[in-house]
C-alpha cells in the first residue's frame, strides 16, 4: 500500500502583499515551515510503522 502525502504552502520571496489586508511575516513563514515539517514527519512515522 502506497502513502502519498502533499503538503504545498507559499513562501514569498519578498514582502509583496498576498492580498488587500495580509502580509507574509517572518513569523508568519516559520509557522508555515514548522508545521509542514510536523506533517512530514508524521507522514515518514507512519510509513515506518506500516
């Protein structure tokens, strides 16, 4: 049985507006990051366990 697991967010390259009222910060980015990384390594847990 194959798991794939997609896990797509953007990250700006600049400071440019994603629309009228939100701007990426860098906060913003690493909470992004962090959570991807979560979801990855629960992606990798359960493909071992399997």
């Amino acid at each position: 049985m194959n798991a794939a697991v997609v896990c797509s967010f953007p990250i700006p390259f600049s400071r440019r507006k994603l629309n009228d009222k939100d701007e990426w910060t860098e906060g913003d980015m690493r909470r992004k990051i962090s959570d991807a990384l979560v979801v990855f390594s629960d992606a990798i847990r359960m493909y071992r366990e399997r």
